[in-house]
C-alpha cells in the first residue's frame, strides 16, 4: 500500500505596517508565503503549489497576492519601527539682544 497526500506549510516572510482593506484600521500585516507539498510516506517530496498572501492581524482578514508584490511588501520597514525623519527645520539661532 502507498501512502501518498499533500501537506501544506505556512512561513511568515515579513511584518507590516499597512491598512487593511477589511477593518480599514492601519495595523500589522502578516506577509504570508504558503507552499504545497507532494507527499509520499509522509515525506515532503517537491512543491505543488506556492501561493502569497498578506493577513491583518487586527481582523484576521487574508487576501491573496502575486509574487512580486509579496516581495515588494517584505522590503518595508517592518511594523512597530520608527522610521528617521530629518528635522522639519533647522535649529533656529539666538541673536545678540533678541530677548524671547
């Protein structure tokens, strides 16, 4: 007898700060990849099907993207990093018998 199936994996490639398109909040989003395995014997032999995804973790919404854009996404700063911004102006100079 040949025991043959399949199995799936699920592997977070990023998290991202984005709104999401279900709640409309801005929260972290899981960048999800989610490969498909052929199995014989319970073995994990070759992928059959790989698909992205990103999931809100506020609502817990999941919507299917392309490969490009997965990768796209996981490039972003991830959630909860404060990005550097430059200050907004430069520090302003006390002049000689300016009282304030």
């Amino acid at each position: 007898m040949i025991i043959f199936g399949t199995r799936r994996t699920v592997a977070q490639l990023a998290m991202v700060l984005l709104t999401c398109a279900n709640c409309h909040r801005s929260a972290a989003n899981a960048v999800l990849k989610l490969v498909t395995k052929f199995t014989l014997f319970f073995i994990p032999l070759f992928p059959v099907r790989v698909r992205y995804s990103i999931q809100c973790t506020a609502c817990g919404f999941a919507m299917a993207v392309d490969k490009d854009q997965a990768e796209q996404l996981a490039q972003l700063p991830p959630a909860g990093a404060t990005p550097q911004y430059p200050p907004p102006y430069p520090q302003q100079q006390q002049y000689p018998g300016a009282h304030g």
